[in-house]
C-alpha cells in the first residue's frame, strides 16, 4: 500500500512556494540594490541595452516561472526612455511566465498630467496607466503620487507609500521646539498633504497663496498664517525647476521666518533648479532618493534620505499577503 503523505507535503504540493526576485532597470539601480539588500536578496541579472538606433532590448538571465517578479523603475529623466524600456521589462517577464509583475515606481512620470486643465489636452497620468496595464503589469507599487486620484486610474492593484514618514523622523531628529515649528503648503493643493504631515509633529500650518500662469512658471503673493520668528518646513511631492519652492521660501523670510527647511519626495531637478536651490533662503533641501543624484555635485544643503527599507518592507508584506497601509499606521 502507497504511503500517504503528510498534511504538509500535500501544502507543499498544492502550494508551492514562490521565491521574490527584485529586477531594475537603468533609472536607478543603487535604489534596486538598497531594497534588494533590505529584502536579504540580490538584484537579479538581466541584459537592457540599445541598439545603435536606439531600440531597446531587454533580456531576463535567470528563470522568473512561477516567481514574484518586483522591478524597480522611477520615471524620471529622461523620462521617455525610462519608460519605454520598463514597458519592455514588463513585457520580457511576461512572456517569461512570472507569477505576477509588480512595477515599482517610486517616482511616477507625467503624473502632473493628471486631467483636462484646458481645452484639448492630453491626461498623460492616464495614458502612462494603461500602457502599463496593456503591457502585463499586475500590480504598480508607487511612491507620493502627484495627485492620489491617479491610483483611480488603474484597474489593476495599485499600493500607494507615503515618504512621509522618513521626513517626520528627520525632522524630529533635529530636535526643534514644538512652540517654533511651523508645517508649510507651498500652495493650496498640497494642504492635506502638509495638514497630515503637521499632525505627526503636532504642528500647526500655514499655506502660501500660489497661482500658476503657465507650466513650469509660478508666482507667490502672501502666506497665511503665523510664520513669525518660525521654523517653517515646506513640504512638496517634488521640486522641478525649483523656481516656486524657493520664491515660497524668500517669502516666508519676508514674512519673518526665523529658518525655513524644504522638504520633497522627488528631486527632479530641471534646468536652473540646483542653482536655485544653493543661492535660496533654505537651511536645508530635503530630499529622497527615489530619483538618483550624484551628491557629490549637490550643494552641501541638500540632504538625501534613502527610501529603500520601506520600499522593501512594503515587498515584503505585497509577497506575504500582508497589509501595506499597516507600514503607516
């Protein structure tokens, strides 16, 4: 008479285990190695060069059958390479029987195109869903979205991080007087975002009025609120050309701020912004690394915090069917 087998061979059997395998791109593969190292694990091999043309060609060296597959992809600079060469990505793991794809966009491109602000313009923030979708992906693990409807997007499993909370401990680091600091939106649109931020450093806030006449382009006009002989704390999703945040700061010091500090996810750091940001009212220019800078060509008052642990814990729980939201709780 055959053996029967245990209950836990029969699991086994039925439920196999899969392994978790972290995979990167050209954007910015130090995150890659920070997460994959957080997670006990190595960067998996991969071929992704160009042609002379400039097609890219994409080539997985290891088998992903069955496997959860997490690859690490910011948009950032310049952007449509970075995405076209993860939409290539998805595709190659795809087609290499991946038990499931999660896209891992700690910086999320063309999300300031995020719906109709005139006549006859694209929802890029869309588009960028539904080639993702279209190409395989089956879940997109993101970080401090520029507007958090854009998860809505999706018809597919988006989990949604919070950098928050890495600031909150820096700043707390910095041991400020509570009767001193002061949360700041850098225009109205950021004001849940900072309202949030301000309640974890019990904090008030105070909002600077902000009117955009064109892209890229912004101009300040008064701060409401108490700023006075304050530290305040300018908190954004990103900092592009830098242009609003340090006219928001020269403002605030107008307005009487004893120090400002500049805190924001993504530093993307277009055109004038680095010069901008060395020669501005700011004591401090705090970033994340979710988009790559060589520091050694940064100001000395820009400070970089490394996002990577709680990118891999956020892996982790995705892998073991745990609570993401619990990572902030």
């Amino acid at each position: 008479m055959a053996q029967c087998m245990t209950k836990a061979e029969l699991e086994k059997i039925i439920k196999p285990t899969h392994d978790i395998k972290i995979f990167t791109g050209r954007s910015n593969p130090e995150l890659a190695k920070d997460i994959a190292e957080y997670l006990g694990t190595e960067v998996g091999p991969m071929i992704v060069k160009n042609f002379a043309d400039g097609e890219i060609y994409v080539k997985v060296q290891e088998s992903v059958r069955g496997d959860d597959v997490f690859i690490v992809q910011p948009l950032c600079k310049p952007v449509n390479e970075h995405l076209m060469e993860l939409l290539i990505i998805i595709d190659a793991f795809k087609r290499a029987s991946a038990k499931s794809i999660t896209a891992v966009i700690p910086y999320y491109g063309y999300a300031r195109q995020d719906r109709k602000a005139s006549g006859r313009e694209a929802i890029s923030a869309k588009l960028v869903a539904d080639l993702l979708t279209t190409a395989g992906t089956t879940r997109v693990l993101a970080m401090d979205l520029h507007t958090g409807q854009i998860q809505g997007y999706f018809n597919i499993l988006v989990d949604h991080l919070q950098s928050m909370p890495i600031f909150v401990d820096y700043i707390k680091s910095k041991n400020f007087s509570k009767d001193e600091l002061v949360m700041v939106s850098p225009d109205a649109g950021g004001v849940e975002r900072t309202r949030h931020f301000a309640k974890h450093l019990d904090a008030p806030i105070a909002i600077i009025d902000k009117r955009r006449e064109q892209h890229n382009v912004a101009t300040v006009g008064y701060v409401i609120g108490d700023v006075k002989d304050k530290i305040c704390v300018l908190f954004d999703d990103m900092i592009d050309t830098a242009g609003t945040i340090t006219e928001g700061a020269k403002l605030l010091k107008k307005y009487g701020a004893k120090d400002v500090y500049i805190c924001a996810s993504h530093p993307v750091f277009s055109g004038p912004a680095i010069e901008r940001l060395a020669n501005s009212e700011a004591k401090e220019v705090i970033v994340t690394n979710t988009i790559p800078l060589d520091m050694d060509k940064m100001p000395d008052k820009i400070v970089q915090l490394n996002v990577g642990t709680l990118l891999g814990k956020a892996i982790a729980r995705i892998h073991d069917d745990e609570s993401v939201s619990s990572l902030f709780e």
